[in-house]
C-alpha cells in the first residue's frame, strides 16, 4: 500500500501475515522502498503493475481483510486515496 506522499505498508501474506511500514524516494533516479528495518527495495512500475521484490504485483481496490487490519493497528502517516 502507498500513499500520494510515498508513505507505505509493505503487507505480504502467505502462510502469515507480515507488515512492514516504509516511504519511497528517488535514489540515483530509482523508485525505491526503504522499509523502517532499512531495507531497500526498488520498485518498477507499468502502469497498475509494480515489480518489487522479485514480485510483480496488481493493483486493487482494497487490501486484504488481513493487510487492513494490520494497517489499523500501525496506520500510515498520511492517509490512502
């Protein structure tokens, strides 16, 4: 999940549930996600699709109820759209 300010929730489910706050900059002129664990992930987007991670994700309309329910417990500092 990002924000328009480039806050996120780096929310993956498999077998649990792992979120990971961070914020997204511009570095050597590469997206990337430094997560508050400092670790960084760059990120490439196409349209509604990001590679990230070795993952390419799809963008949808909400998160999971898993991923909200970590999001409420850890909100973001600036709101979702």
């Amino acid at each position: 999940m990002s924000t328009k300010e480039g806050d996120t929730l780096d929310c993956r489910q498999w077998q649990r549930v792992i979120a990971v706050p961070g914020k997204l900059t511009l570095m050597s002129d590469d997206l990337t996600n430094v997560t508050v664990k400092r670790e960084l992930y760059e990120v490439e987007r196409d349209g509604n699709t990001i590679e990230y991670d070795g993952m390419t994700m799809e963008r949808v309309d909400r998160p999971t109820a898993e991923c909200a329910a970590a999001l409420d417990k850890a909100p973001l500092p600036t709101p979702l759209p």
